[in-house]
C-alpha cells in the first residue's frame, strides 16, 4: 500500500477533491453514489458500478481480458464497500471515476480505523481477505482522512483495459 506515492500520467492520483492538471481531466467520467442508511450497500454498490462500466463502454467485453478486467472492478467494490459495513459502521458514498488509463473508486465511511490486509494471509482460513484482495487487483490504494474531519476515504486504483 501507498498513500504517498506521486501520480503517474494518467493518474487521477492518491488524493481526491484536489486540484487535476486540465489535461487529466480532459476524459475523466465520474460518478457518485450515496450509501448512508440504504439497505442493501454490497449488491446496490456492484449495481452502480457495474452500470457504470457499461456506460463507459468497459461492458460487455469484448474479450476474456476486459470481461476479466470489469469482473475485477466489482469484486473491488464488493471488498471496499465490505469493510466499510463490518469495520466502520457502514459507508457513506461510494465514488467511481474513470480516465482512459485509470479507474479510481472511494469509498467514504465514518470509521476510524486504518484498513490493511492481514498480514501474514493465509489463504485457507475465513474471512480476513478483502484487503488483500484489493493490494492484488489495484495499481495502488490508500486511504485519504480530512483533519479536523470524522472517517475517511480509502481509494483503489486499477488500470482500465486495453
């Protein structure tokens, strides 16, 4: 994990609600989706995004690789939004955002725990794994907290299909 680490071109980057360089955000889509209080989240957020992917052309795929690509997206969602309900008492929004290289999503909640996957992983054993599954798939991710502020954002990055 990285929360640190400077953006590559391309990049739409570790922090959210800054300021993006003109030419980044010449493609970027994004959409948002608020959670607190809906029943539900887990398959609501797979929804949003899932039709988000098709809107932005992602699905249907036309290969294995980008059909493979979207499928990873929503199993993405599914951990971070997860976590948010079993670790920080639900989320609040969930955002996904794309350019022509990156597809970004956040995932706000109140908590103030610090997500991290459970080291060492043993992959035999229940539950314990949404994190490390998120570090496999993504490019990066990290979390992003407001000071003075309750909860935070934590982010994944994956690279959109070619």
């Amino acid at each position: 994990m990285s929360t640190t680490r400077q953006p590559q071109p391309g990049d739409i980057g570790p922090e959210s609600g800054g300021a993006v360089p003109p030419s980044a955000t010449s493609d970027r889509r994004v959409r948002t989706l608020a959670l607190s209080g809906a029943s539900g989240v887990v398959p609501l957020a797979r929804d949003f995004t899932r039709q988000a992917l098709y809107d932005w052309g992602w699905l249907p795929g036309e290969s294995a690789d980008r059909r493979a690509a979207a499928e990873d997206v929503l199993l993405v969602v599914s951990e971070l939004v997860t976590n948010a309900c079993l670790h920080a008492e639900g989320p609040e929004s969930l955002l996904v955002s794309a350019t022509s290289k990156v597809l970004r999503l956040e995932v706000a909640d109140l908590g103030a725990g610090q997500p991290a996957p459970r080291t060492p992983h043993r992959a035999g054993r229940p539950g314990g794994h949404g994190m490390f599954i998120v570090q496999r798939l993504c490019l990066d991710w990290g979390v992003v907290r407001t000071p003075g502020e309750t909860g935070k954002t934590v982010w994944a990055e994956l690279a959109a299909p070619e």
